[in-house]
C-alpha cells in the first residue's frame, strides 16, 4: 500500500489503525512510522516527523523510526535536530551503517556553522 499513488490511502488506513488499536502501544510504534513514512512520501515533513517522534516516544529502541526522524529533520534542513536523531540511533545500534556517515557529515556540517550570526524576525 506503501506506494506511490496509495500514499492518501495509507495515510487514512493508517490513522483508523491507530484509532482502533488496542494491542501492545510498543508494536503501535510500527503503525506510527508507516505513517510518517507516508507523510515524508508526500512531502508533509512536519506531520512525518510528528509521527517519528511518536513512534520512538513508544519505542526508544526503534532505530528505523529513529533513522526516518534524522531524515526528516535534514530534508527541513534543522541539521542540529537531525544530528540528534542519528545519534541516538547509534546509542542503540554502534555500528549502523545508515546512521554512522549520516552522523559524522552531519557533524561537519552543524560545525560549519558555529558562531555564525543566525538571521531572526524576532524583533525586540
């Protein structure tokens, strides 16, 4: 159902899944990152990441959700929150070979930018 023109549908079954769960909230996790996987599919990065961030609330062991969530957050380009997702991934799993080079590029990248002015509309 994951693909690319069922991605509304998924969404809607998805959400009545979670609506009339009532199984283990742990194997909930699952249903809450397919359906961020479908949100960030249809490009709706804040919603995706909202249910990432669900899935790993009920299941802090889950590295894969752990793994959309950096995804998410670096296609928003909050690097810094990206960079704490692959992180706990490897607090998990040491030797991930999707979080480790995203981790350490990420590393570099959030560096680049220390000390550098960041433009606000906060005006005080």
């Amino acid at each position: 159902m994951l693909r690319r023109k069922f991605y509304p549908a998924a969404i809607k079954y998805l959400q009545q899944a979670i609506q009339k769960w009532d199984r283990d909230e742990q194997d909930l996790a699952q249903v809450y990152n397919a359906l961020g996987v479908s949100y960030k599919r249809e490009n709706k990065l804040d919603k995706a990441i909202k249910q990432f961030e669900k899935a790993v609330e009920l299941q802090p062991g889950y590295v894969t959700a752990w793994n959309n969530l950096g995804d998410a957050y670096e296609q928003q380009k909050d690097l810094a929150s990206a960079l704490r997702a692959f992180e706990e991934v490897l607090l998990f799993d040491p030797n991930n070979k999707v979080a480790r080079p995203r981790r350490d590029d990420l590393k570099s990248r959030v560096g680049m930018y220390k000390g550098v002015p960041v433009k606000t509309t906060d005006k005080r």
